[in-house]
C-alpha cells in the first residue's frame, strides 16, 4: 500500500469518526471524545472530582479578572477533527472569539490552559497522563496541568512548552499535594494550585 493511499484511509477514518461523534446521543453523565482516532466515552466524576474542579475553575476566575480570559468547563475543544472535553480551560472571556464554525465547540488554537482530573482507574492515567498529554501538545496548547489523588498520595504535575511536532511537553513539573504548583506560562501565568485547591485524602470535609 502507498503512502497516499493510506494516508488517504485515515483521512477517511477521521472523518468517519468525526460524523459519528457530531450525531451521537451522549447519555447523561458521559462525556464522547475523538482521542487519538478513536472515539472514547468516559462516565462524569464524583463528587471529590467535581470539588476539586469546581475549585480550579472559582480560582482562576478570580485571577484571571480584567485580565480579558476566563476559565470554562464542560466545552468541547477542537483541533481539526478531534475532540477534548478538559475538566476546566482557560481562554478568552468572549469565547465567540474562538468558537468552532460549526458552534460544536471552541477551537484548541483559542486555548491557554487545560486541566484534568484524574478518576481511578488505568484506563484514565493512560488517557490523561499519555493519550491527552500527546494529544494536547500536538494542539500546541501552552500548558498541561494534571491533578492527581492516585499519584503516591495525591500530585500536581504542570506541563508546558509544547512540542506539536513531537506530540510532548518539553517541561514537566510535579508538585506534591501540600506544596503549591505554579502555572509557568500562558494566559494564567502566576496561578498557584496549592492546598486550598487539592486539600488532603483523608481530609473528611472534601
């Protein structure tokens, strides 16, 4: 088989996933992406998930005023034909200046910062910590932060200085949970996850 023909097969590929993901009927408490040519049905977090996001997300709302961007969730963000949906994102505060022709989503050019947080499972290390981590370098978006309670007691790790041609982060920084992690870049340089945000595992109040 030629080169050309079968870059033409994933051509064809991708955009067979691409239709069948736009007319999907996702179930409540799912969320579908096209991650690396497939396409990947994840359940919503728990609680504990949720908190923690939901303190990201009030964090950097609060950095990030009259600063013109503003963090988001539960978007989608697309990248040609593939599709994330970052537990929280940082772009710009009017997001019609980066929203998808289609308004299927906003495009990961228009994107600053993503977080996710990791659910149990080595299902969702490998998608965060591997398939995501390719996947949003090569979107070239700035930076990368991964939240973690499974990660020898819970760790922050912030990636930046993405590498589209190698699909990696050229810096990797992990902070333990009680020390704080710094956004080194981007839209939200300064921002600290630090305890407030991830408190501690057996903290019976999170």
């Amino acid at each position: 088989m030629t080169a050309l023909a079968l870059e033409e097969i994933t051509v064809d590929l991708d955009q067979a996933l691409w239709q069948v993901w736009k007319s999907m009927d996702v179930p409540e408490g799912f969320r579908a992406e096209i991650i690396e040519g497939v396409i990947a049905m994840s359940p919503t977090g728990g609680s504990r998930h949720g908190k923690i996001n939901q303190r990201v997300a009030l964090a950097l709302h609060d950095f990030l005023r009259g600063t013109g961007y503003a963090p988001g969730q539960d978007f989608n963000v697309i990248d040609g034909l593939k599709v994330w949906i970052p537990d929280v994102l940082v772009g710009p505060a009017d997001v019609d200046d980066i929203e998808h022709p289609d308004g299927l989503g906003l495009l990961a050019s228009g994107i600053g910062l993503v977080v996710e947080t990791v659910s149990p499972g080595s299902d969702a290390r490998q998608r965060d910590y591997v398939r995501k981590h390719r996947a949003y370098a090569q979107a070239g978006i700035p930076v990368y932060v991964i939240i973690d309670d499974y990660d020898d007691g819970g760790a922050v790790t912030v990636l930046s200085g993405p590498d589209r041609g190698r699909g990696a982060y050229a810096s990797s920084v992990r902070s333990p949970y009680g020390a704080e992690a710094l956004v080194p870049e981007g839209p939200a340089k300064g921002f600290v996850i630090g305890p407030e945000i991830t408190g501690g595992l057996l903290d019976p109040q999170l």
